[in-house]
C-alpha cells in the first residue's frame, strides 16, 4: 500500500502545480487582454474607440478633423472601396465565366441595372462638412483600416487633431505637428503617453509607428498624448560621457570637449553593432503585492537586467536573469513615494505595453536619486533599441539642421535691399501724377 499511497502524493502535487499554471496563464490572459463591459450590445462604440483617440466619440473626433485632413480621409476610403468593390466585381465576372461554360445562357438571371443603387449614390461628391462626416463613417465601417483621430495636447493646455495611419511613424507625426504649431525642430520635441491610473509616462521613440502602442490601450482608458520638449531625449548623445564614463567624478565629466564626445560616440555607435553602458549599482525592487522596496544589485547588459540573489557574489555566474527587454517598454513614474511608499519618488517600471492596469507581472525599481535614475533609464533605452536610436537621433538632428539653414535664408532675404521693383506697394503709396501732353503749357 505504501507505493501507492507515494504515487497518490505525487499526482496531488503534479494537479497542485498544473492548478497554479493555469491560474497564472488566466492572471496574464486578463492583464493582457482589455475587458470588454458588453462585446455584442457595444460593437458600435467598440469601432469608434478603434479610430479615435481622446474624443468620447467618432463622430467628435471627424468633427475636429480640418477640411483638408477630412477631405484626405474620404479619398482614401473611397479608394479603398474602389479597389474592394473593382476585386470583388472581377471575382464575380470570372465566376459568371466559369457557370456559363457549365450551364446554358437562357439560365442565367438578366443582368441588374445598378446605377441608380444606394452604394452608387454614396459615390456622389459631398459638398458639406456633415456629408462628408457621414460618408467617412459608413467608409470606416466598410473598410478595416487602421486610422486614428488623435488628439494631442500641448504644453499650454491647447490641443491639435491629426489623422494618422498606421504607415506612419512617429517622427512623420512630429514633423506634422512642426507645420501645425510653428514652433522650432528641436531634437528635444517628443509625444508622450501618460496612464493616470499607473501614473506612469513614456516618450514614444521616433521610429515607432504610433498607431500600434496606441491600439493597445483599452476602450475607457484616460490616457492621452502630449507633444512637449524633452531635453533628455537624446542625453545619450549629446553627453556620452554621462553613460561611459559613468565611474569617474562629475567635476571630470562636465569638463569634457566636444572632440572627446565624438571619440565616445564613434567608439560606441559608430560601429554596425551598439556597445551598451557598463551600467550597474544598487537598486531598489518592490516586492510582488506589497509595498515592500528591498535592496538588490542589478546589472545592465545588452539583452536585458540581471541581479545578484541573495547570499550569492557579484560575479557572473551568480547573476539571474530579472527582465528581458524584448517584450517590454520602460516608463518613468510620479509620486510612487505616496502610492507605493517607496524610498524616493525617482522609480521607473519595466512592463509589455497592453498591460494597462495594475498586474504582478510589471516590475518596479527605485533609484537613490535623479541622476541615477537618468542613467539606468536611458541605458536601458540604449540597450533595448540599440542602433535604431541613435539613426533616429541623426535623423532629428537633420531634420533641426534644415529648419536653421532655412530661418537663416529667410532672415537673409528680410535684411537684403530692395531691388527693381517691390512685389507690392506699401499701404500709404501715392502713385505720382501722369506727365504732360508734348506741348502742354502749365498755366
């Protein structure tokens, strides 16, 4: 009996264990996947949060869309539903072809005459702002694009509309707005998500397409975007010796010229491969569930954190694995000394961006101070995109360099002399009188 009584432990633990997987596979699914209130009875208001963000409805966020970016979305519905209805039609052509060599010519129906149908009708030009609204929602309804209408808040408390494809990418977002608000093309420009409810924010990289990050918020979510100017955007860059040359004192580092700095940068990006910084120290973890901040020793390398357990060395073959960078974005936090009693308010938080809600499987650290935390959040940034950064960094630094080039032309032509002719008379000119006849006589 004895065997048998071992074997039956065995398979309690063996479903205990299977039990748990489960649980946690279930815990992951509800994270990852938004919570949909009533999917059948919603559906409409389900396809309106697909294409607008930061308006309660659709029919808001077409309503602040300016003529010409409207005009834009109905012409490319339209040919859309072209190329759809043309498909289709050929389709049902070459299946007519294949029953009319099966069956006799008497069996097939007349054809329709269709001019006169309600989806021909829909094809007529609009003329008013309403027309168009309503031939854009039936287009969206028809066709599964993925657009957004996106509202972007600025740093004033103003707001700009855009429409943005999925094609796009954020840097093309950035440049749009540049033409919207006519500020400067500093490199330091940025659009950010801000979650309220994590209390977290991130600033979206330049070479990702904004519409993905922004499909996987969830249907009620209060996140919205900002465009702000974020002169840490590119630190990694402008002072390298911040991030390499970590170890020596800030009295030597603020010392460097701008020839060093171009040492560092082709030492360590100029290559195909990026080298990542040598980063590591002691952060603090917040324990799973609670609002508990031990200290560990976590170090940086090119595929993810790793840390130092307890009772072991700091060598690396006791280092584990913490997180990998592969499936996660990292993001910074405000006043978690309030919400999660940590040791300071400079923590970051490592999570897969469709996790919106508070989840076991996000990972908290806090750092002593700011500078700290400056390193180790744009370290990680520099190890999770690698080589893609700093091309976006190039990229941005053109892009500022064409704006200069083009203010001092302007500038230019504003202080030359005026020569020939001016384009235009100034409001106060008189033109003189017309000469005499030959041989008038004045009086």
């Amino acid at each position: 009996m004895l065997p048998c009584v071992k074997e039956t432990e065995k398979m309690d633990d063996i479903d205990a264990m299977f039990s748990h997987l489960l649980g946690e596979i279930d815990h992951l699914s509800q994270s990852l996947v938004p919570a949909a209130d009533t999917p059948e009875v919603e559906g409409a208001s389900q396809i309106d949060s697909t294409f607008s963000i930061g308006f309660t409805d659709l029919n808001e966020s077409l309503n602040e869309l300016e003529d010409h970016d409207l005009d834009a979305l109905v012409a490319d519905l339209r040919s859309k539903s072209t190329k759809k209805t043309s498909s289709g039609t050929d389709n049902q052509t070459a299946a007519s072809a294949m029953t009319q060599e099966s069956e006799p010519a008497a069996a097939l129906p007349p054809p329709s005459n269709t001019a006169e149908s309600p989806r021909v009708l829909q094809m007529s030009k609009p003329h008013t702002k309403a027309d168009k609204i309503k031939l854009a929602l039936e287009k969206l309804k028809e066709a599964k694009v993925r657009k957004l209408i996106v509202k972007v808040l600025m740093s004033d408390g103003s707001s700009k509309t855009l429409m943005v494809d999925e094609r796009q990418t954020v840097r093309e977002v950035l440049d749009k707005l540049f033409e919207k608000t006519h500020c400067d093309c500093s490199i330091d420009w940025s659009l950010c998500e801000t979650n309220p409810e994590l209390q977290i924010e991130r600033g979206f990289e330049d070479h990702e397409y904004l519409v993905e990050p922004l499909s996987a918020w969830t249907r009620h979510s209060e996140n919205k975007i900002y465009f702000v100017s974020r002169p840490q955007k590119y630190v990694m860059f402008t002072d390298p010796q911040l991030f390499y040359m970590w170890k020596k004192k800030t009295a030597c580092l603020s010392g460097i010229n701008e020839q060093a700095k171009q040492l560092l940068l082709e030492e360590h990006f100029g290559g195909s491969t990026l080298i990542v910084p040598d980063l590591e120290g002691t952060l603090y973890l917040k324990e799973d569930g609670k609002k508990v901040w031990k200290p560990r020793y976590f170090v940086l390398r090119a595929s993810g954190i790793y840390y130092v357990p307890k009772g072991k060395t700091k060598s690396s073959s006791d280092l584990a694995c913490f997180v990998r960078f592969e499936k996660v974005n990292i993001y910074t936090t405000n006043n978690y000394k309030q919400k999660y009693r940590a040791p300071t308010n400079f923590c970051f938080m490592l999570k897969h961006p469709c996790i919106q809600k508070e989840s076991h499987y996000i990972k908290f650290l806090c750092c002593d101070e700011e500078h700290t935390l400056l390193l180790w959040v744009n370290s990680i940034r520099t190890a999770k995109y690698g080589t893609v950064l700093y091309k976006n960094y190039q990229a941005a630094m053109q892009r500022a360099s064409l704006q200069t080039l083009h203010s001092a032309a302007h500038k230019d032509r504003a202080n030359s002399p005026v020569e020939d002719y001016p384009h235009e008379p100034p409001p106060d000119f008189i033109p003189p009188p017309p000469p005499p006849p030959p041989g008038h006589t004045e009086v």
